[in-house]
C-alpha cells in the first residue's frame, strides 16, 4: 500500500513553500538592531538588513525578500531612486515595498506612492503595526507567487497533455508489431490523398503487396520467426520510399499497402520494383518458396480521382492486379492497366 502512495506522489506537483523574508535597508545600525528585535520573536520570519545602501538592489536580488524595508535618507543614495530601481528590475518588480522615514509629510508620502512603494511607516513604528504591515504585504506577494507557480504549473501540464495526446494519436495510427502505419491509418490517408488528387487532377497510385507462402513460413520456422519477417518486409517498405507524402501500412496479415502520392503508373512501377530487389537481397530464407528465400508479389493501381470513380475501386484494381502477380509465379509487380478487364 505503501509503494502504491508514494507512486501516486511522485506525480502530484510539488510547490515551493514561501516564508516571510524581510530586507531592511537603513544606514543606521540603531534603527536595525530595534526592528532585530520587533521581528527577534516570529519564528516564521526570516529578517535581513544591508546598512550600505549601495549593496542594497545586489542583495535583494540575491534574497528575493518578500517585503523590503526602505529608508529614504542615507548616504551618498536617495531611497526614492532605490524604489525606481526595484520597480525597474522584473525580478524585483511586484516585490512590496514599505518606506520606513523619520518624516511624516504628506508630499513624501505622495512620492513614495507614486515610485512604486505599497506603504508608508514614520520609524520607529509600533510593533504591533509593524508586524501587521509585514504579514499583510508579504502574504499578498506569496499569494501572487503561489498564484504564478500554479499557472505555470498548469500551462506545463496542458502542454504535457498536448503533447502526450499527440502521441496517443500517433501511436493510434501505428501497427504495433511493425510500427509502420496501420490499417486505420492507410483507410484516412487513401481518403485524404484521394480528395486531394480529385481536387487537383494529378494521379494516385496504389501498391497492394503481399508476402509470398508466408503460412509455409511460419508453418516452418514458428510465430516469432514469422513476426521478424514482417517487421524486416515493412523496413523494407519503408526504406523504398523517399518522400514525405508516402505511405506504408500494413493492411492485414502479411499484406501490406503503399500509397503513391502524385504518381503515376511509370513512377509507381519503379517503386514496386525497388521494393522487390530490396526484400529479394535480404535472403530470408525459406524453403518452401520457388525463389527459396522470402519474396513478395505487388499489385499496382493508378487513378486520376474523379467523381466519376471511388476509393475502393483503386484498392480492388491494386488487389485484381495482386492476385494475377501471385498466379504468374510471384516475386512479381503486376499493373492493373496490364491486365485488362476481368
């Protein structure tokens, strides 16, 4: 039960915890040590402070606070130039900011605001109101941080999804044993390629191939021998063809069907009989074929798609021609153009 958890877990998204960082940044060592001790007491608050204003943007970036403290009376810097500053560094941007100033003036004030600080204190504040000011802007940044987590948790899962469901679709379309297209897929791309060619009048040839005594092959030599063949026959398809657009399935069995795009009865015949040499130089053997090692026969159909004619014709012209190959001797191409009209 135990192993069954953990799996599950491993798979859950796992977010960052956020903790209330606090970054003071004051030249005065009395003001630092007084807010020390306001926030000494909160176990869930982690309190730091840099009383060299020119290493104040360095160490915030390093921090990553969730609040800054800011003075605006320091040496050699102004505090609203460091608010600009903040603002301007996309890492620091949404960071809150409140300023901490002897002065209590409303055109301060005003300023602050309009450079991006989110709160205005007169130091020393109270404690109490220091450290409800402190929870309040940090965990509405945390907030805003868990909220960025999960989109972007959430944007890489749609896109896992989508990605994952790609490869569902592809694997749907795939014949496991051989891993070349299957039969649904030969049955969407001969209607794609059919509608494609109606709309452009340009030919579509259709080869139908089919391994020769291939029971006797398995008969002699047992089921995984027999399934080897047919992953070696489908390498051998597919190697012969050399366009994008082509394409080989396995349509039952050991039949096999490739689909010519743009072809025509002269460029089909050229791809048969490079498929035929190529299986033919493997020497598979087998005994019990004329040619003693594995062949295939292939029957050919070319068609301009018209209204006048359906997919299905092509494939029964290819499977007539497929038959006379095999009852001519196999290890043969054979075109339905060749053999006239049953």
């Amino acid at each position: 039960m135990s192993q069954v958890i953990s799996a599950t877990a491993e798979q859950e998204p796992t977010f960052t915890t956020f903790k209330v960082r606090v970054l003071l940044v004051d030249d005065q060592l009395l003001v630092v040590e007084a807010v020390r001790r306001m926030l000494a007491d909160q176990l869930d608050i982690e309190f730091h402070f840099v009383t060299d204003p020119m290493q104040a943007l360095d160490c915030a970036l390093r921090l990553q606070p969730t609040i800054i403290l800011q003075d605006l009376v320091m040496p050699n810097v102004d505090g609203f130039d460091l608010i600009r500053q903040y603002r301007d560094n996309p890492k620091l941007l949404h960071v809150p900011v409140i300023v901490l100033s002897a002065k209590e003036e409303p055109k301060m004030k005003a300023h602050g605001f309009a450079v991006g600080a989110n709160d205005y204190l007169v130091k020393l504040p109270d404690r109490l109101e220091l450290l409800a000011r402190v929870r309040y802007h940090s965990g509405a940044y945390i907030s805003r941080l868990q909220r960025d987590e999960a989109f972007h948790f959430l944007r890489e899962s749609q896109k896992n999804l989508a990605d994952a469901n790609i490869e569902l679709q592809k694997l749907a379309a795939l014949d496991s044993l051989t891993g070349i297209a299957n039969r649904r897929r030969f049955d969407e791309t001969l209607h794609q390629e059919w509608q494609r060619g109606q709309r452009q009048r340009r030919p579509l040839s259709l080869l139908m191939c089919d391994i020769d005594c291939f029971k006797l092959y398995n008969d002699t030599f047992g089921h995984l021998a027999g399934d080897l063949c047919l992953k070696k026959a489908a390498a051998v398809l597919t190697a012969c063809l050399k366009r994008p657009a082509d394409v080989a399935a396995r349509y039952g069995g050991e039949e096999f069907a490739i689909i010519l795009p743009d072809t025509d009865a002269a460029g089909a015949r050229k791809v048969a009989e490079h498929c035929l040499q190529q299986l033919h130089a493997m020497a598979m053997e087998h005994p019990h074929s004329p040619h003693q090692v594995v062949t295939m026969s292939i029957g050919m159909a070319t068609f301009v798609p018209g209204p006048e004619t359906q997919e299905r014709d092509m494939v029964e012209s290819a499977d007539r021609a497929l038959y006379v190959a095999k009852n001519d001797g196999r290890h043969r191409a054979v075109s339905f153009e060749d053999i006239g009209p049953a």
